[in-house]
C-alpha cells in the first residue's frame, strides 16, 4: 500500500509546491502589499468589520475582473470556442497569482480586522482549496483558463459595491450579471470542459485534463446557492418597499379625511 501512496503524494506535493512558483514571488509580494494598502486607506472611512471586508473583496474581484477582459473577448468573439483562448503567460500568471495574494491577505488581515467574519466554510476551506487549485493551473499552464474564469467576478464587485456604497447599489444589474456569469457561464463552461474534444486540446496528460471540467463542476452548487440568495433577498426587498409605499400612502388618505 506504501509503495503506491508515496509516489502519488511525491506527485501531489511536487504540482502543489512552492505554491508560488519562484518567478512570481515578487508579483505575488506586491499583490500582497496592494491589498494592505487598500485596506488600511479605507480604515477611516469605513468603520465597520464587514465595511472593511467588503472593500478588499471589491478591490480582488475588480482587479480579476478587468485581468480576465481579454480572454473573456477571446472566447466570445470566437463563438465560445476555449481552444481560442490565447495563453497571454504575463498577465494570466500574474492575474492568477494577484488573487492568490488576495486570498492570504483576506485570511490575514481578516484575523486583525474583521476576525468574526472569517467563517470556517466560507472563508478558511474556500480560500485553502482556491489557494492550491490557483497553484495547479500555475505548474500546468492553466492560468490562462483561471483568468478567463475571472469574469465570474464582476457579480461579486457590483453586489458588494451596493453593500459597501448604498448610492450606487442597482439590484437588477446584481442580479442579471449573476444570473449570466456564474450560472448561465459556469453551466456552458461545465458541458464545453467536459466534452472530449476540447478536453483534447488542454495542457496536461490523462485525469489532468479533467480539472477544468470538475472544478467548473464543483463550483455550480455554489452559484446556484447565491443566485437564490440573491432572487430572494431582491423579491424580499421588493415586497418591503411596496408595503412601505401601500402604508405611506394609506397614512396620507386618513389625514386628509381627518382634515
């Protein structure tokens, strides 16, 4: 039994580690410092543990989601063909390794600055198995599949800029790109990964050519948990205001009898 473990943990540990290939240490240190810079210039303005955890993640996911803009084109412009995707390693690699620093620093200064949101699932084991499927796609030229993936972002930069800044919150816009990119993209993305033709052309040997296709998969439950979050936080709202406006303007019919 030994001697079959420890050659698949030797191959394990060696795709996963230095998770941060040593070409990219320093962008991966800089991305770092970015997201301290952007936390700490926004301590005074916003107050609150979940204000200041909102703002690093609208710093990430806008970061990701212009990085991802050119694959993005690739893939539309071509008619959803992922083969058209053009690697671009400069900015792949770094876009990929910019949201690794995220991760960690979101971790980090989260146990300073905002410890009770720093859930066991949400936080801490999302963020470890990101951390290690970001250094997967880093040793077998798939950064260029994450960064594309990126896009999936914009919902979470527009729904917490209405959180952190209520004047430019827009429900509809929220719930329309989350709608199209991480259910309506992610379930596309899910049948073209796992179609063998396209397996064909990705990077790698045997099962590794499979990822793609069971991360995209493993992924969809969670998408489709926010987007009901999101329809019935809207619906819920929605309703609210409509009984605030009803009473309002019942309130105003009693006065003007009463007069």
């Amino acid at each position: 039994m030994s001697t079959l473990i420890s050659p698949l943990l030797s191959r394990a540990s060696s795709a996963l580690w230095p998770l941060v290939p040593p070409h990219l240490l320093r962008a991966f240190c800089l991305a770092y410092l970015g997201n301290v810079f952007v936390l700490l210039s926004g301590l005074k303005r916003y107050q609150k543990p979940a204000q200041r955890m909102w703002l690093l993640s609208i710093y990430a996911s806008g970061t990701m989601t212009m990085c991802s803009l050119p694959f993005f084109v690739d893939w539309v412009s071509s008619g959803g063909n992922v083969a058209a995707i053009k690697p671009r390693p400069l900015l792949a690699e770094t876009a990929c390794v910019a949201f690794m620093a995220h991760l960690f620093a979101d971790l980090s200064l989260g146990l300073v600055f905002y410890r009770s949101h720093l859930t066991l699932g949400w936080k801490w084991t999302h963020h470890a198995c990101f951390i290690l499927v970001i250094s997967w796609t880093l040793t077998h030229n798939l950064s260029h599949l994450f960064a594309f993936g990126g896009m999936m972002e914009l919902p979470i930069y527009l729904i917490f800029l209405g959180f952190l800044e209520p004047a430019l919150r827009n429900d509809t816009l929220s719930l329309v790109s989350l709608v199209a990119l991480r259910l309506v993209l992610n379930v596309v993305l899910v049948g073209q990964f796992w179609t063998p033709s396209v397996m064909a052309q990705l990077p790698g040997e045997g099962w590794e050519r499979c990822v793609p296709a069971l991360l995209n998969t493993a992924i969809l439950p969670g998408h489709v948990w926010i987007v009901q979050r999101m329809v019935r936080r809207v619906v819920r709202e929605g309703r609210e205001k409509r009984a605030a406006r009803l009473a309002e303007r019942a309130e105003k019919v009693v006065d003007g009898a009463a007069r």
